[in-house]
C-alpha cells in the first residue's frame, strides 16, 4: 500500500517531510490539504489528525502527525544501508540529531514570531518588525553551532538539517536579505540548496508562498 502524504507546500514542517520522503527514495501520493480553505478542519481529515494541521501521513494502518515524529518514523521504519545516516541508529550520533530537531523547533518559533504569518494572511497585518532581532538570535545560534561542520549535527546530513533548513529560507517570502551576516549559515545553506531534491519540494512552493505573502502585503500599502 503506498504511503499517503497529507501535505501544504507553504507549510515548512510538510516541506521537511517531503524532503525525509524524497531523501528516502520512498514512492508516495501526496494529498494537498487546501489550508486556506480550511479543509484541515474537515472531519475527513481531522479523522487523520484530530489536531487539524498538516503534515500528516498515512502508511498502512498508521495515522501520523506531528512532522519531526513522522520523518524520525521514516527513518526508523526505511532507511537501509547508507540512507541510515540521515537518523541514525548509534545513540551517540541520534542524541544530536534529536536535539536539533527539538532546536529546529524552537528556530522556527523565532521566524514565526518575527514573520507574523497568521496576522499578514488572517487580520491584514505586516510583519513584526521589532521581532525582527528575534529572528535573528536564532539565525546567529544556528550559525555558531554550525561552527566548522558542514550539517547542523556533524559533517553528515541529517533529518535535523531538513527542519533546520525549512524554516530558515521561509524568511526568504519576506525577501530577507540578512543572512550575508552569519556566513557559516550560508554555506549550510548553499549545502541544502544544492541537493537534488531540493527544488522539487521548495523551489515552487517558496515561490508561490513569497508571491502569495507579497501579495498581502502589498495590499496593505
Ligand atoms: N508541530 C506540528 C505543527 C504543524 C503546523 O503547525 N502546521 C500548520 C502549517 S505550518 C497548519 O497545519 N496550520 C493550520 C491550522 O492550524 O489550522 C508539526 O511539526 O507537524
């Protein structure tokens, strides 16, 4: 039975799924949840996740949501030979790569408090800039933690990187141009955008969330 893969392309934790399925090889159909139509709240898929948030992911008998818990189950359930680096099996190396998936959450707290993404769509607002410095601390930790290593938990890729990275580049609908000020960021980031199933799953689905975000925005001016 093929994997289901409950899905919103504006939505970074669906996007790191998609990338954990992508950087898996798994075949599986994706399900576009319409968000801004509130289909998430329809007792169809509240029957998948009664939270009524993507992503969420059917595999079998198995309903999943929580993103971080479904790509870690990926893995865990997957991943062979050397796709098990990307969570892996040693509790010495999964320590790290748990600690910044918990980290990645926080880091994308920090974006969503400076972004306001709820107040541009939902209540004609712009984003906060007097979080803007909020946004930016996380951008600086991730940055000195990067310190000489090429991926957030050693100088291998990991699903941490996939959240991470997810969250991070959704500055770019606001056309942030601040990352030049944490450069150890950026080559983690030129990292993340060079792997070959980056542009499937954020190319267009960047694009179309900076056009529909710009879109809000400019309308309030
Ligand atoms: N902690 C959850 C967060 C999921 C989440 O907040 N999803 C948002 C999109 S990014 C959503 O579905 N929002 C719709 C809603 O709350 O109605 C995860 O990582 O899966």
């Amino acid at each position: 039975m093929v994997i289901e893969f409950y899905h919103y392309g504006i939505s970074p934790p669906s996007r790191s799924v998609e990338m954990t399925l992508k950087a898996l090889g798994l075949e599986y159909e994706t399900k576009i949840v319409e968000l801004f139509q509130g289909e998430q709240k329809k007792p169809e898929f509240l029957a998948i996740n009664p939270r009524g948030k993507v992503p969420a992911l059917v595999d079998g008998n198995l309903k999943l949501s929580e993103s971080r818990a479904i790509a870690a189950y990926l893995c865990n359930k997957y991943a062979k030979g050397e796709k098990q680096s990307l969570y892996p099996t040693d509790p010495d190396k999964r320590v790290l790569v748990d600690m910044y998936l918990y980290i990645t959450e926080w880091v994308f707290d920090q974006m969503m408090e400076y972004m306001n993404i709820g107040g541009i769509f939902m209540r004609g607002e712009k984003q906060k800039d007097e979080k803007l410095d909020v946004a930016k601390s996380a951008l600086k930790f991730l940055d000195d933690q990067l310190g000489s290593r090429k991926y957030l938990a050693g100088d291998t890729l990991t699903i941490a990187d996939f959240f991470g990275y997810t969250a991070v580049t959704f500055l770019d609908c606001l056309k942030f141009s601040g990352f030049g000020e944490f450069p150890k960021l950026v080559l983690w980031l030129g990292r993340m955008k060079a792997l070959p199933y980056n542009e499937a799953v954020n190319g267009k689905a960047l694009q179309d969330a900076t056009a529909a975000i710009q879109e809000k925005l400019n309308a309030q001016k």
